[in-house]
C-alpha cells in the first residue's frame, strides 16, 4: 500500500497491518488473501483519518471529554504494555 497523508495522519502498510491486527483472526486471514477485502480496510482507514482530520480542524481535540478518553486509552495501553513485558520476563 502506497503511504497517503490526510491532515496529520498518515496511512501506509504499517497502519493498514495495526487495524487488521485488530480484527477477528478469521477477517485477519481473509484480508491477507482477499485483495478486495483489503482495499475495503484501506478505505475505511482513509475515511477515518479524513473524518479526524475535520475533527482536528474543528478543535475538537481540545474538548474537555476527549483530553480524558485520550488519557484513559494512554494509562490502560501503557498498563497492558507493563503487564506484557512482566510476563514476558517471568516465562521466559
């Protein structure tokens, strides 16, 4: 996939390969072998990233409500990072 750039977002492989990860396991084997299933994601990634990039011009990241969830979703990612490293280092 060709690196397209929508406002602050950039959508490329490593982004499309991010989203498809996070699909069941059944729709992440068939976007690996289904090229117009994958276009499908591709697009969908490009609208939301034209979505946020009208939410940014809006100023909507400045939102009292939006400043919480983004610091919500930062504690809860950065926790599961820590739990993941700690198992890693007791079962190795």
């Amino acid at each position: 996939m060709e690196t397209k750039k929508i406002g602050n977002f950039e959508i490329g492989e490593k982004q499309l390969k991010q989203f498809m990860s996070r699909l069941p396991q059944d729709q992440q084997a068939y976007a690996e072998t289904n090229e117009q299933f994958r276009k499908g994601i591709e697009t969908r990634l490009e609208e939301i990233a034209l979505f946020a990039a009208y939410g940014e011009e809006m100023g909507l990241e400045e939102r009292e409500e939006i400043q919480e969830a983004l610091a919500a979703s930062r504690r809860d990612y950065i926790s599961q990072l820590a739990m993941s490293e700690l198992l890693k280092d007791i079962t190795a």
